[in-house]
C-alpha cells in the first residue's frame, strides 16, 4: 500500500479487503441524516419508580433488530435536560460504542412512551426515499457490518464517529414495492424463528412440571396480591440469631416449603449429600497460557465453558481449586444458584464465587440433582436464602436449609433421564432455528445486492 492510500488513518484493520465492490454504492448519510445520543449529566440518576420517560441504552438493542431488557426511566428534569436526544418513530437506532452495529427501528411496538437516547448509539433520520426496516437491514448484511468493523477505532473501547456512518456505502435502493416485498420476506423468517424458538422454550418450562408430578408435589396457587395477603406473623423464637427481613418469612416461601415436604419423597437438606464442599479461590493474575480459570460468567444452567475462561498460572492454584470430572460446580455470588456437572477430563480451576461439591453418589445422581437445583423448586429456596441488596450471594450454611426430595437412585436417574431428553429436543430445535433463520438473511442479503430477482 503506498502513503497517498492511507487517508489518515494506520491501522491495517483499516486497509483490510472488505470481499465486496463499493462501486456505484451510494453513501448513507445521502438518505439519512446521522446524529448521536447523550449521556445523562453529571450528578444526574436513572429514576428508581415508572414515570413514563425512558432511556435506551447499548444494551437494549438485541440480535436481528430485537429491542431487550426493561429501558431504564427518566426523571421530568432530566428528561428535559436532554429532549433535544430524544427518539421518534422510524428513526433508525445503531449502537456505535462497545458493541458496534446492532441497529433496530424505533417503532410503536417498542415505544413505551418519551424516549432519550444514550451517548453509545446512534439515530438515523431517513430523508426519503427508503423504508426505515430496509435501512435496517441494509445495515445489518454483511457489507455494512464489514465496513462498520473497518471504520470503528478502538480506544479504551471501540467507537464509531458520526462521520464514519454517514460515509458507510450501501447498495442501490429500488424502488418502494420491492423493498416491501424484501421486508416481508425478512419479517416471515424472523416470526418463524421466533415460533420455533418459543416453542423450544416451552419444552424447557414443562420440565418444571414434570418434577412436580413425579415427585407428587402440588404447589398452592399464588395468592391475589392484596394487604390482607402481603400481612403475615412470625414468632420471635424463629427470629433470634437469624434473619429479621421480612421477605425471608414471606408466606409464600413457607407454603413452598411445606409443599415440598408434603410430597411422595422425603427430603433432605441439601448439604446432607455432599462428601465435600470447598469455594473456589481467588486469583487475579491472568496469563496467555496457563490453567482455565472458571468463574460465575462460565457457568450456565447445566454447562461449564472453560474453554472460553481466562487463564492463571498453574504454580497460583492450590489442590483445593482444580475441579476433577463428576464434581458440582454452583454459583453463590452475582447469578447465584446455577448449577452445572463437571464433564470435562482436562483441569481448570474456579473462582471463590464458585462451589466446588463432591457428591454422596450412593445417596444422589448428579443429574438428578443437578435438574433439580435449576429448576425453579430450588430456585425459588435460593432467592430466600440469598444475603446482599445489591448483589445477591449464597454461603455454605444457607445450602443445610435447601429442601431437596429424594426418591430412591433408579427413579431419580429415570427422572433425570427424561429431563435430558427435553434439554436435548429444545437444543435441536434451536440449533434448526439458527441454521434456517442464516440460510434466511443469506437470500436476504443477496435481494439487498442485486443478485436475486426481487
């Protein structure tokens, strides 16, 4: 490359091939006009109850043009300080720091009321001449995704200037009736895979069920929220030495409780099936090659990814923080109470915010267990048992009050059996979901560039 090609710029990101022709594409800021979002003033807080004013943030902008999450509300003199941000309908949204490039319309459907956009996004006024959702996509294929990626510069976190969206190029826009053609090919896809997601979410709740029938416990029906139902006596013998918030001794907890030991098994308290409990340890000192370092991030319901952790020095890891093949690793601090079976032959170590069990085999199948502290049973115990306003945790002690029923091993490992065979169909389902929905955005795309007939 010689030094009149480099426009400033030294990266080579920058100077990357992009695999597609730019020629004849035309620039965005043509058909839009670009301007960014504002952070909320100094000294100024997100409101703690609904006032119907609202703040979108990066987070708030899902995959494939989704909107996620609860946006967070405003006060009226905040709010005010920062109209001049504010969002409309059709305008399109892009997120220009941190993550770049998700984009979605701002529409009635997303609207809840006043809207102010962060200084992390971007809003995109059309001008004429192009439907907000076309747009949309334009932005999401993968020529504008490979141009963003060249464009961003990477600072403290990666940023993309007003200027360069407005420089991004884009394909010829056809006329009116195609673009809705393509738009509606986009949106049946999408609603197809949002069924077909739905319906894998489905299968993954009716195991929930499922435990109850088989273990014969009948949960009471929640009561209707009134004063007379949200009062409710403790004796102070239950309270000496112990909890005095009134939301442990709330009645539904009690209620579970009971429901739980009235079922066809007897319980135990959970701990009374581990041989061994250690936490994990506390190591910041990260390396490029080293052992796997698992924390509460790498630990989901049933799955561990310690090929995805960072790593620690083999010589920082005592005997007690390397996890072996069979073990139950739960969470206790931030996402508490998920649980997951080791199933790895190779060692990593975990976190101090991580239990390490070794279970009483003769007494429980892991699987059993391990279905049945991520269903909402035991969920619902360790939302009880959890210590912290800001970040809930779990200790060692609050594991001896969790109720688990324990039929004999056959029936738990059948039970466990046809959990797995659930988790396993809404797997594939969203696995066929994923594969149609790409195969989807390809044809999409290639409408977008001209290479299939509208």
């Amino acid at each position: 490359m010689s030094w009149g090609q480099t426009e400033s710029r030294y990266d080579p990101n920058y100077h990357r091939g992009l695999g597609y022709s730019l020629a004849g594409w035309s620039k965005v800021g043509r058909i839009a006009s670009v301007k960014g979002g504002k952070r909320i003033p100094l000294g100024d807080t997100y409101a703690m109850e609904e006032t119907g004013l609202y703040y979108l943030r990066v987070d708030n902008l899902g995959a494939n043009g989704s909107v996620v999450g609860e946006m967070k509300w405003l006060t009226q003199q905040t709010f005010d300080a920062l109209e001049r941000y504010r969002v409309f309908t059709d305008d399109v949204l892009i997120s220009i720091a941190g993550t770049i490039g998700r984009i979605t319309v701002f529409n009635e459907e997303i609207s809840q009321g006043p809207t102010i956009l962060t200084e992390n996004c971007a809003k995109l006024h059309i001008v004429d001449g192009i439907l907000p959702q076309y747009l949309m996509l334009l932005l999401l294929s993968r020529p504008l995704q490979k141009q963003m990626a060249r464009d961003y510069i990477q600072t403290t976190i990666p940023k993309l200037g007003l200027d360069r969206i407005r420089q991004l190029r884009m394909p010829p826009i056809p006329e009116i009736s195609r673009q809705e053609r393509v738009i509606s090919e986009w949106e049946a896809s999408l609603q197809k895979f949002n069924r077909t997601k739905e319906k894998a979410h489905d299968l993954l709740a009716s195991i929930d069920n499922y435990l109850l029938t088989e273990l014969g416990i009948t949960l009471p029906l929640e009561p209707e929220n009134t004063i007379a139902n949200r009062i409710f006596t403790v004796q102070r013998r239950e309270l000496a030495g112990w909890r005095f918030d009134p939301y442990y001794f709330n009645i539904q907890f009690h209620t579970l409780e009971q429901a739980v030991d009235a079922g066809s098994y007897s319980t135990v308290s959970l701990n009374r099936l581990f041989l061994s409990m250690n936490n994990g340890i506390d190591c910041r000192d990260f390396v490029e090659d080293g052992i796997p370092y698992v924390k509460v991030a790498d630990v989901r319901a049933f799955e561990i990814s310690p090929n995805k952790a960072q790593k620690v020095p083999v010589t920082a890891v005592p005997e007690r923080g390397i996890v072996r093949k069979g073990e139950l690793l739960l969470t206790r601090k931030g996402s508490f109470g998920i649980a997951a079976l080791v199933d790895h032959n190779d060692s990593f170590a975990i976190s101090s915010e991580v239990f390490r069990i070794e279970l009483d085999n003769s007494k429980v199948s892991g699987e059993y267990l391990v279905t049945l502290l991520n269903s909402q049973l035991c969920q619902s115990q360790f939302d009880r048992e959890k210590i912290g306003a800001i970040m809930g945790s779990l200790t060692q002690a609050a594991l001896s009050r969790i109720h688990i029923p324990l039929p004999p091993l056959a029936k738990q490992k059948s039970i466990a059996e046809f959990a797995n065979s659930i988790r396993l169909r809404s797997k594939q389902l969203i696995a066929e979901a994923e594969n149609e929905l790409e195969t989807a955005k390809r044809r999409i795309e290639a409408m977008l560039l001209g290479e299939v007939e509208v």
